[in-house]
C-alpha cells in the first residue's frame, strides 16, 4: 500500500473551503490591490513632484510662466509631504468606472503667495496624476495633464492640495 | 513508489500565494524605482548648477588673476544636458526641463558674448581680470 502523499479528511476539507473562500474573496483582493498601487503612485508622484519644486527645475513651458508670473517659484523652497488621501465618489457612467479623489496634504515655510502655492500644488497633482497612469499603463487614455487619470477599475481625479 | 519529486499541497498553496504578492509588489517597486532615479538626476543637475555658480562667485572673490579650471562632466545620469551663464545666473537645460541658480550681478564674458554655453565633456578656464572704473570681470575660455 501506499503510504505517501495521504492526507486526512478533515485537512482536505478545510484546505477546500479556504480555497473557497479565497476564490470568493478574490473580487475584494484585487480591489484593494489596485487601491494600493493607486495610493503607492500617489505617493510617488508626490515624492517627483515635491523634489522638482522644491528644486525649481519646471519643463520649459511652465518655467517660462513662472519666470514672467511667478518669480518666487524659480528659486527653490522647502516642501513637506504629509498625507495623501483618497475619498470614493461614487460611479462614473460616462467612463465606467468607480471614481475616486486623491487630497495630498502638504506643508511648505517659504512660499506665502496663495497663487505661488497654487501653482506648487498643481505641479504635485501633475506628477501624482501621471504617476497613476504610468502604473496602469492608461497614458494613452487621458489628455496631456493626465486629468483624468485612470487605472483598471478607477477614474482618479486630485483636489488641490492642501497647505497646513 | 516515487519517492522523490513531489511537493506538498501546503507548499504548492505558500507558492502561490507568495508568487501573487510579488507581482503586486512588483509594480509598485518598478514606480518607485523610476521616480528615485528622475529625482536623482534633477538632484544632479542641480548640484551641477551649484558648483558652477560657487565657482564663480569664488573666483570673482579672489581677485583680479584668480582662475579655476572646471571639467564638465559628460552626461547627466546618461542625459545630454547645457549649461548657459550670463550675468543674472547660470541655466541648465536637460530633457525637457530648465532649472536656474542666480548669482550676485556681475559681468561675465566669453571675450565677446555675454552669454555663454557650457557643452558637455569639455574643459574650462574661469578667470577674474580687471575691467575698467577697477570693476572685476568673469571670463570663461574653452581650454
């Protein structure tokens, strides 16, 4: 007789039902899953975008701008990332998907102008934007300031960021 | 009986489950990778800017017949990049980005431009000579 490879009956059932549980659950899994890499590219975003301000090194377009509208942003300031958020908004029947809003949470000692801080903040929600898109390879869906972005199963959009 | 080349049904479950964990953490890395390495060529470029006008303003400190040999480096983290100084600060300009440092208003020639492109991968004289009314100017020569 074979001795290997037996199990008992009881192992053999609960080893079907965690299958079966985890089948089921698979939905919530990959929901989660995805949030997580939406929260994980914000943050990246955030990281990119913060260190080009904080930096002040823009694209051309928007260092031509700034040189013309908003000289404080062409030397650079200290900027602190604190949290980013997401808020659900129900769902999008024109784009088919559940929506979403990112809010970064932000700090910044230099900058006092609310136009400069504006400007600052719309740079971060850029690359916070961009990011997402990146991830879930959907750069070809959106316009070019990746407003909206998407990713599999989401319609992302940012709130201006908020200075505390 | 086979005794060998066979896997527990525990260990093929574990297998899994470890396998679907690092494919979801796989795309997260892959971002985070390439956002540290964008913010680490904007922090090149930066220290790169910097260097240069500490340069200068060194140089103009020290005097009529103080000079400083600066080598460029080739690429910025494998991106072409050029510098241009003029009196009001030094621009750098990589991919599609500018970035700016200004520097104290002081005169800076070539010999006849007052703006001056810096190319990759050459070398540079920046000297401080005297000018007339005893004003100091900056003149940077392609060695």
């Amino acid at each position: 007789m074979d001795f290997h490879g037996q199990y008992v009956l009881e192992y053999i059932l609960i080893l079907g039902f965690s299958i079966l549980v985890s089948l089921s659950s698979l939905t919530l899994v990959y929901d989660i899953n995805e949030l997580n890499t939406i929260m994980a590219s914000a943050r990246s975003g955030v990281l990119l975008g913060s260190a080009m301000d904080g930096l002040a090194i823009y694209p051309h377009e928007k260092f031509d701008n700034y040189i013309k509208k908003h000289p404080r942003l062409i030397t650079g300031s200290k900027i602190y990332f604190i949290r980013v958020i997401y808020e659900k908004d129900g769902y999008d029947p024109i784009y088919k998907k559940k929506k979403i809003k990112l809010k970064i949470y932000a700090s910044i000692k230099s900058v006092y102008n609310v136009a400069d801080r504006e400007c600052i903040g719309d740079r971060i929600n850029y690359y916070v934007r961009r990011s997402i898109c990146k991830s879930f390879n959907t750069e070809n869906l959106t316009n070019t300031y990746y407003n909206p972005a998407f990713s599999d199963n989401y319609f992302i959009t940012t709130y201006d960021v908020v200075w505390v | 009986m086979d005794k060998n080349g066979w896997v527990t049904v525990d260990f093929m479950v574990a297998f899994m489950i470890i396998l679907l964990t690092i494919t979801s953490i796989i795309a997260i890395i892959s971002d985070r990778v390439e956002t540290v390495n964008s913010v680490q060529e904007i922090v090149e470029a930066k220290i790169l800017e910097e260097n240069i006008v500490g340069i200068i303003e060194a140089v103009y400190s020290g005097g009529p017949g103080c000079s400083y040999i600066l080598k460029m480096p080739s690429k910025i983290r494998n991106k072409s990049y050029s510098i241009t100084i003029n009196s009001s600060g030094v621009y750098i300009f990589f991919g599609n980005n500018i970035g700016t440092e200004f520097i104290n208003p002081i005169r800076i020639t070539e010999g006849k431009h007052s703006n001056i492109l810096l190319e990759p991968d050459k070398t540079y004289n920046i000297s401080n000579t005297k000018f007339r009314d005893n004003n100091n100017e900056i003149i940077v020569k392609k060695i």
